[in-house]
C-alpha cells in the first residue's frame, strides 16, 4: 500500500488533521524505529529509544515555545478531561503545602469544557468559586464578559484560577487573559484547541495543559508544563485532615515528573507523533510563522462569511472569536443538509457543528493549510450566492 494521498482539507475538531510528511514517517517508523527492527508502538517506555522519544520531544517544546527552565514538561496518558481530574487535587495539595489550607479553586466559564472542568472539581468535592459564567439567558456562549463583571476571589484563598483558553464547541478564544487582576494566583490554562498556534508567557502561568490531539498530535496523551514551585506536597496524612483528595498515583505530578513521564506505560509512540509535528514546526520556521499563517486563514475565513450578514450568522462577539475554531450558522437552517453535502462532493469535510451547538464548525488547525481554507472560503462564498 503506497503512503501517498491526496491532499485533506479536513476541518474536523479533534482528532484532527495531521501533516502528511508527518504520518508518512509515523507509518515508516510504526514498522521499524531507527533501525532496530521492531516499532515505535513496540519499544519499551524505559529504554534508550523510548526515552529519546520523550526527552527528544520535551526538548523541541522548550525550543519552539521559549519555556523556562522554571517550569516542567511532562505527559500524562489520556485527554484534557483527565486535567479536569488531576489539577484540582494537585494544585490544592501544592496549595496546602504553601498555605495549610485546602482553598477554592476558581473557574472562568467561558464555554462548555471550562465548565465541565468546574463541574468536575465539584464533583471531586471542592468547594468551587465561579469567577464569571459567560452563559446567556438563553444557555449560549459567545462572549467573553468585561473584566469588571468578574467576581475577583480572595488570593489567600485561591489555589488557583481556571480557564480555557479556546472553547472548542462554542468558538470562543481569549486574545489576552487579564493575568493582572489576580495577583499572588495561580493562572492554570487549558490550551488543549489552540496548542502551539501562538507565542506563550510562561511565566504568568502556573499551569498550562493540553490534550494532543487537537493541534499536534494523536488521542491518548496530554502535555503539561508547570511551574516546579508547584510540585511540594504535604503528606497524604496531611492531605487527609485538610480533606483534599488524594491525587491516583499515577496523576500525581511530582510521581510522573521523578519517572520522567514514565511512572506507568507512557504511550510512546503517541508521544513519537508529537516529536515529529513540533520538528515539521520548527522546520516551518517555528510559532511565530504559524500563528501568522493562521491569522490568515481565520481572517480569511471570517471575512468571506461576514460578506452575507442575511446569509450567516457569527454567533461570536468579534472580542471573543476564536482562530482555531471558527463557528457559523446559516439563518435558514434548513440548508444545513444540503451545505456539508455539496461541501463533500468538492472534498470539504469535518465541518458539522458539535451536536450540542448545531450548525457549522471550521478547525483550522496548525495542519490546515491556507490553500485548503481558501477552498473552503470559496464554496462558503458560492454557497451563498446559489442559495440567499
């Protein structure tokens, strides 16, 4: 079987597309890593070449992200859903190290995965505080609220403050987060749908995480650098009378960091995927070529759709529109059918909507290039014109 395909243009959410270059080597070394004979699926997490994968990778990240010896690199097994689980009981018990109290986590909510992730410190059984909720009376999001409406929280009593920082769903993106307006807090940062598509200020952040299979790689592995300051805990005894859950030992960031990501199993070939896109991106010529290149295709994209305000809808304050996920209706819903048909037939794919929105969604990851987006800006173009 060749190796070769057609070029996608492929807009799905996640998982998302992939380089070509990139999957062609991935296939190659599938069936034999540096010339040992066996996989990268296949080596073992602990030896030579298994480690090389992970520290190859962590390096490239530092490179291509300017991230400060300050912080850790590390990778967990699962998706961002399994931060919603892991940051709340470890930054609390850092939390506790510092202060002797279990504090209230703090949650921007600006979409649906801000507020699950909310929902789970809840359910995990800490006593959350709701910075702003953006949700409308309506039970829609698409803003992010002025600053002045947010309920700032008590630093001494904050382990840290949430939030997502591109709403995936809902096409929401901060261009800036107000980092001033909570001195002495921990800012903790779910990057999981815009990873690697701009230029980053570590050191405003105590945490920042997200799931690979969105922006530069595979399900089943998630990146998290996070501030070392972070990593001294109290005892479980003492975790115990503060009555802070106990982080499973193989979330536990301290544990996972001591085994160079290696506690348990780590996917390693997964784990491989994100060593080759981020050397496909500094081969690119590294973040700040990329966020200019997807400047582009988001104005591109969002300035076609714009020409027929009768035509389509943007659901998203101009303030808050993301340019990894691009949200839009058609007014007459009932051409919503006919529209991811006809953009099928010209090879224009994974543009529904998520099922709890509806509508349309365009991905325009790091690997949709700007040809493919014009395509798409184009039939979003013609669609128009046959149908208003």
């Amino acid at each position: 079987m060749s190796l070769d395909r057609e070029e996608p243009n492929y807009f799905g959410a996640g998982p998302a597309q992939l380089p070509t270059n990139v999957l062609q080597q991935a296939a190659k070394d599938l069936i034999n890593f540096q010339g040992l004979g066996i996989g990268a699926g296949e080596i073992s997490h602990r030896s030579a070449a298994g480690v090389g994968i992970v520290n190859h990778t962590k390096e490239y990240l530092r490179k291509l992200w300017q991230i400060p010896v300050t912080h850790e690199v590390f990778f967990l097994q699962g998706g961002g859903t399994t931060g919603f689980s892991s940051i709340p009981t470890n930054l609390s018990a850092a939390f506790a190290k510092k202060s002797g109290k279990k504090g209230r986590p703090a949650y921007v909510i600006t979409g649906s995965w801000s507020k699950k992730a909310c929902e789970e410190a809840e359910r995990l059984g800490f006593d959350s505080q709701v910075v702003v909720n953006a949700k409308t009376a309506d039970g829609k999001f698409g803003d992010i609220p002025d600053v002045d409406k947010w309920t700032i929280p008590v630093a001494e009593d904050t382990p840290y403050v949430y939030y997502c920082d591109n709403e995936t769903v809902h096409g929401v993106e901060f261009q800036e987060f107000p980092y001033e307006k909570f001195p002495g807090v921990e800012i903790v940062a779910d990057m999981s749908s815009n990873f690697l598509s701009k230029p980053v200020d570590f050191s405003k952040y105590g945490l920042v995480f997200g799931g690979a299979q969105k922006n530069v790689g595979i399900a089943g592995v998630t990146i998290y650098i996070i501030k070392k300051s972070l990593l001294d805990y109290p005892s479980v005894k003492e975790l115990r009378k503060l009555d802070i859950p106990i982080t499973p030992i193989a979330f536990d960031y301290p544990t996972v960091i001591s085994k160079d990501s290696a506690y348990n199993t780590i996917p390693t070939f997964a784990v491989h995927i994100i060593e080759l896109v981020l050397e496909n991106l500094i081969k690119k010529g590294g973040i700040e070529i990329q966020q200019q290149e997807n400047v582009k295709k988001s104005d591109l994209l969002y300035s076609t759709l714009e020409k027929y305000p009768t035509f389509y809808h943007l659901p998203v304050t101009k303030r808050a529109r993301s340019r990894m996920n691009v949200v839009f209706t058609i007014k007459d819903g009932s051409l919503d059918a006919e529209f991811l048909k006809e953009a099928s037939d010209v090879k224009l794919t994974g543009l529904k909507g998520h099922r709890s929105v509806g509508g349309m969604r365009a991905s325009l990851y790091n690997a949709v290039t700007l040809p493919s987006v014009q395509l798409l800006a184009d039939f979003v173009d013609k669609f128009a014109k046959a149908h208003q």
